[in-house]
C-alpha cells in the first residue's frame, strides 16, 4: 500500500511553524494566507491521522508529534532545496559563479585564486568563468550556501556544518598582535591562553570565523573569555584599534603580515600555537566552475 503524501509546501510550512511559533509567521515566509496555511496543515492531519496542532483561544501550538514531524520534515525540506540547486546548476552550466568569502579571505587569498583560475582556463582552452564575489563573515557565507543564495563558501570558521559538504583547503595560524606602546609589546615569555582569556580583546562581530575559532580553542582548553575590549565590523578596523593601543587581538597571520613587517604591529609569542581551517562549503555535487577554482585553492 502506498503511505499517504503530503506536498512540500505543507512541508515548509510545518517547518517554518516550529521555528517562528506562529501559523501567521510561518504562512508569510512560505507566501500563503494564514488562512490557506491553516488550511494545509489540517489537510496534513487528516492524511497521517495524527494531531499536529494544539488550537486554543489564543493561537495554536505544535503537539509533540507536530514537533517530531516538523524535525522529520525538515530533512526533506533540505533535501528538496539540495536538490533544486542541482538540477538549477545543471541546467545552467556555464553560469556565474557565486561565492561568498569571509573577509580574510576575500582580502587575502582569493583574488589570488581567481587569477590562478583564469590562468589555467586560458592553458586548456576554456573560456573564463564568470566569478561575483561576496564579502562576509563565516557565519553569513555559509547561511548563504544553504539558501541556496550563493554556490560556494569559503570560510575561516572551525564551526563547520554538517549538512553540507565541506572541503578543508589549508590550516591558518592566529597570532596575538598589540601596539607598539602595549606592555606585552617587549615580553619574551609567552602568554598562556587562560591569561589570553582574562584579557579583555579587540574581536570582530557575532559569526566572525576569527572569533569563533579563537572561542573554540579557549574552550578546548577550559577557559572562558571576558567581555572584549570592543567589537567591530572588519579586520581592518581591528588592527586599527589595536595599533592606537586599545587592546591585544588576535587575528590571522594573513592578516597582519604586512602590519608586522612595517612595525605598525607587534607579534607576542603564545603558549601555545592556535590555527584554523581554511574550508570550502557547498551543497551537493560543486559546479565546474567551482570545482575549478577549488582546484587551484587547494594547490596552495
């Protein structure tokens, strides 16, 4: 006997009900009435025979088994979405490609790449790949990736999803920077990560892959971090900060070398060597194009 289907959009909307609390909430995302999306859902309680909903005067509410249901819908959501994206690269082969970076490497590596690409596209007689290059922090690029909204994330972040494919490209090394006018500044002794954790830093935003990636190695090794010293949008205006003495940070070696070999900055030795992967995200089988430029970024 075949079981009983419900469609996708009812789908998302279980989905998006779980997450927002709310049928209005959940009918806006997917573009339906409240009233359709009301509709949908008690269609899908008489096709399983189970109670999805809890209605009262003051709204609905998802049953237990509303809540396993919406997990389970989850994964076909994505699914249906993975698959989408692929049938769309397949049908448009030659399309731009889309990646978001995190900032470091987008200042850092990746306009590096693209010539290496363009370089090897001309040796094997293909035409250039059109590439448009987003600059973002981790978090957001590989958001980005799993709506669908871009092709390829390439991200400094040790957060990496699991419900994507990810390709680790090279590791990183973070290095503790401070002004020349800092105390650590002439120090020999290197600072141990619970003193680097009792320090107040310059750290970028929510979703950097820097901050993350320093926060992981803090907690593996049982510390946690003080409030920073301040929070700002971008690399540059942490070194910036950082070189009119407002606090130490740490950030990666890329993106200071300049600073240090110009005296601008002052590198203080750690305890211990922190690094992070460089990582390439996508969903499902990579485009040619990315596939390409992946090639070239994993040759170094």
């Amino acid at each position: 006997m075949r079981p009983a289907e419900v469609d996708l959009t009812t789908l998302r909307i279980l989905t998006a009900l779980e997450r927002t609390g709310s049928i209005t909430a959940a009918a806006d995302e997917v573009g339906l009435t409240q009233q359709a999306a009301s509709r949908r859902l008690a269609a899908a309680e008489r096709t399983w025979g189970v109670a999805l909903l809890r209605r009262g005067p003051r709204g609905s509410a998802l049953t237990e088994q509303g809540r396993q249901a919406a997990d389970l819908a989850e994964d076909v959501v994505r699914a249906a979405d993975r698959l989408t994206r692929a049938v769309d690269a397949l049908a448009r082969p030659h399309a731009t490609l889309r990646v978001a970076a995190s900032l470091t490497i987008a200042e850092h590596l990746l306009p590096a790449w693209v010539l290496r690409l363009r370089a090897a596209e001309a040796a094997d007689g293909r035409p250039p790949s059109a590439v448009e290059i987003t600059a973002v922090n981790s978090a957001t690029a590989i958001a980005r990736v799993r709506e669908g909204a871009c092709d390829l994330a390439l991200v400094e972040t040790s957060d990496l999803p699991e419900d994507l494919a990810v390709r680790t490209l090279w590791q990183d090394e973070l290095v503790l920077v401070v002004g020349a006018a800092h105390p650590w500044a002439s120090t020999t002794r290197p600072v141990r990560l619970e003193d680097l954790a009792a320090t107040p830093l310059v750290v970028r935003e929510a979703g950097s892959g820097t901050r993350r990636s320093l926060q992981d190695a803090l907690a593996r090794a049982g510390h946690e971090p003080v409030a920073p010293a301040a929070e700002l949008a971008t690399t540059a205006a942490v070194r910036a900060a950082v070189q009119a003495g407002l606090a130490p940070a740490v950030l990666s070696h890329l993106a200071v070398d300049d600073d240090l070999r110009l005296g601008r900055l002052v590198r203080v030795p750690l305890a211990r060597r922190l690094t992070r992967p460089l990582s390439a995200v996508h969903a499902g089988n990579p485009s040619a194009g990315a596939r390409h430029l992946l090639n070239v970024a994993g040759a170094g």
